[in-house]
C-alpha cells in the first residue's frame, strides 16, 4: 500500500467551529487531492495541490481552505463547519497529473 | 467542467457470469480513464485504466473499453467471484482534474 495516512480517521464537532484535517504521504508524490464522498455523488474534488504552495481548487470548494508547506502533508480547512459538510473525506497522491491516484483510508466528518 | 454518469447504480450477478459497468462523459478534451473498486470502510484502488489512445485493454478477468465518439468506457468483469463484490468508480481526467462518476455497487451471489 503506498504510505498515506489521515488524521483524524474519525471527528464529530458542532457547527461554527473550525476543522483541520491531515493528510500526510511517505512516497514523495508532487499531487494530492481533496475529495468529499456522500451517497448518490460518488467521490467530489474539493481542492488539489500540484507542488508546495500550489494549489487549485475543484469541484466544491465553497467553504473549504488548503495549505502544502511541505511536500508530504496536505491540510484541509473548513474555517466554520456546517452540517452539509457531513461526509467522508478522502485524501489523494498521485507522482503525476495522468497516474494512478492512491488513496488514504478516509476521515468520517460529522457536524452537529 | 466534465460530467460523468455512471449505470447502473446497483448490479447483482452469480457467481461466474459476466458484469458490465458503463460510463460516459461530455467533454472531449478528457484523455484518461480509471476504474476504481471500493471495499466498504476503505479508499478506492485502481483496478485498471485507459488512455484515450488505446481502444481497450485487458487485466486477466478485467476489461476496459473505450468509444471516444460516442465518449463513452466501459468495465467488464468475466467469470465473477464473491470478492468482486463491491462499489466500483469511474472517473475521467481532464485539465488537471478527476470526475468521478455516482458508483456502482456490485454483489454477486455464491
């Protein structure tokens, strides 16, 4: 499996506060993503980096921050949760833009 | 953006017989296809991909097809086995990012 954890796996919070979820990477890869699951959607892009201190954003970035200071740690904000952020968060790594992407395991998200 | 369907949403088969995912796409410019498998309670893992140069390609029971006029992909599973089961993804790669289709929750049946 390539090396990619996230941190939390699990976080319930209420609503207004702010969340930083942890992805980090041991394979040296130049791309991670961002991406949120939810029923019916399949996997959505919420933001990417493609190098340290570049960053794009994606599908549905409305409410969500990111930061790569440094190749192997990826941050995901959400500067004031709402419950429509409920949902299971994957990070992604990829060594380049057309590859196969590895996935972590996955942070479940509640927002109460 | 790119926008990827994906059908059918839910597909049961017996064990040994063949399954057929289908996938299309609206942007042309998409050049890379993937196919994802899910088990529950993990991150999806690549079981095969396609780039738009190449018709189809094959991975022992697994198949990928590509009809870039029509825009669309297909993945085909032959001689199914219980850990097939799972939920499968699509997704087309275009300028820089993935679009993944809604899924496709395979069960096939001992």
């Amino acid at each position: 499996d390539a090396g990619i954890t996230q941190s939390p796996r699990h976080k319930v919070t209420e609503t207004g506060t702010p969340v930083t979820l942890r992805c980090h990477q041991t394979e040296n890869h130049r791309y991670m993503y961002w991406y949120r699951q939810d029923p019916g959607h399949g996997l959505r892009l919420i933001h990417y980096s493609y190098g340290v201190k570049d960053t794009d954003k994606g599908e549905v970035s409305d409410g969500y921050s990111v930061s790569r200071s440094k190749t192997e740690d990826f941050l995901l904000t959400l500067e004031s949760a709402t419950s429509s952020q409920t949902s299971v968060y994957f990070c992604a790594i990829s060594e380049s833009e057309e590859n196969e992407q590895f996935f972590g395991p996955g942070t479940r998200l509640t927002v109460l | 953006g790119e926008n990827v369907e994906q059908h059918p949403s839910t597909l049961s088969v017996q064990e040994g017989d063949s399954a057929v995912i289908k996938c299309t796409y609206s942007d042309s410019a998409s050049n890379y296809f993937p196919w994802y498998k899910q088990e529950l309670g993990k991150g999806p893992q690549l079981i095969i991909d396609i780039r738009s140069n190449v018709g189809e390609k094959k991975d022992q029971r697994i198949a990928v097809t590509l009809n870039k006029t029509a825009k669309h992909f297909s993945l085909h599973i032959t001689e199914t086995q219980p850990e097939d089961s799972a939920v499968y993804f699509c997704a087309a790669h275009n300028f820089n990012k993935f679009y993944f289709g809604s899924g496709t929750k395979l069960n096939v049946k001992p």
